[in-house]
C-alpha cells in the first residue's frame, strides 16, 4: 500500500472535531426544555458554547387582523404592534431565565431570538452562527396531528447544515458519569 493510500485511510479514521457550537431550538414548553441536561453534559465535556434560540412568529389570527385592518374602507381594526412586542419580549425573558440558569451552573451560553417559521429560522441560524451541532426534542407527533401540525424536528433534521440530536421528551436525562455495562471489556 503507498503512503498516499495510508494517508487516505488514516484521514478516515481520524477522531472528528468535539461540537464547540450548540444550537439549542426552545418553544417554551417542558417538552422543549427535556433536551437541556443533555446539550448542557455535551457542551461540558467537549467546551462547547450553547446558543439557545427561539422562534417568534405572529399568531394566524395576528396577520388576519393587520391584514383586514389594511384593506380599503374598513378602518383599523386593531393595532396588532403592541401583541407582536409582548410576544416578542416574551420569548426574550424565557430566553433570557434559562441562559441564567444555565450559566449560573458554570455553561457558556448565549441566546438569540428569531423571526418567522420555526423550522426555516432554525435551520438559517445553524448556518449563520456556524453550529456544529442543533440538539432539540422532538414532540414524536404521528400520522394526522404531524400531517396537520407539521414537525419542526423534522424539517430542521432534513435540512440542518450540521448534525442534529433529537431527544424525546420522556427520555431520561443523561448520566452525570460514565456507565459501562457489566458485560463491557475495559482495557
């Protein structure tokens, strides 16, 4: 074998480079924050940083209101602005708590509020942050509900420019310290 295919072969088998960037999608719900423990333990062990990240977009009855407020001859039926700022300034307070909490415990983080379609924005900021990794749960929605609702978890899984971890909901959290089976060889 020459050199050059050795090369080759120990290119393969070389150790990829540890996640030093977690992007963390949060909605708001405990569903959501069931993936924390375990980007928190990753970014840990290999000295990531953690930027969590949530999603604002108007409700549909929000856009329904500006629209019909813009058409001719049916005067302003609401100011939809100041729903849009609570909305918005919510999503930054609950960003806002968990980065505190989790850099209280000793993690780097940093948060970031998005606009528009979940999944789009998500998958928008995993390239423009330059993220080695989007750890996020997924709700495990089947058959009709994810027909009708869609699944976030998965679009950003299809079209993440990194790896994604998916985390269900009703997982355990990861173990503080290394388990090895009973059966396992240590060498």
């Amino acid at each position: 074998m020459s050199n050059r295919a050795l090369e080759h072969q120990a290119e393969l088998y070389r150790a990829p480079v540890a996640n030093r960037r977690i992007l963390v999608p949060l909605d708001g719900s405990p569903e959501a924050e069931a993936v924390l423990p375990h980007a928190e333990q990753i970014a840990r062990r290999c000295g990531a940083k953690l930027e969590l990240v949530r999603s604002y977009a108007p409700s549909p009855a929000l856009v329904a209101a500006a629209v019909a407020a813009a058409m001719p001859g049916t005067g302003p039926l609401l100011d939809t602005s100041p729903y849009g700022a609570a909305g918005r300034e919510d999503a930054d307070a609950y960003l806002e708590g968990i980065e505190g909490r989790l850099r209280g415990a000793g993690v780097e983080v940093e948060h970031r509020r998005l606009e528009g379609s979940a999944g789009e924005a998500i998958v928008a900021e995993a390239e423009r942050w330059g993220a080695d990794l989007v750890a996020m749960t997924t709700h495990g929605r089947g058959g009709f509900d994810r027909l009708v609702h869609g699944s976030v978890a998965s679009y950003v899984a299809n079209h993440a420019p990194c790896p994604v971890l998916l985390v269900r909901p009703d997982t355990d959290p990861p173990p503080t310290k290394p388990t090895y089976s009973e059966h396992a060889d240590v060498v």
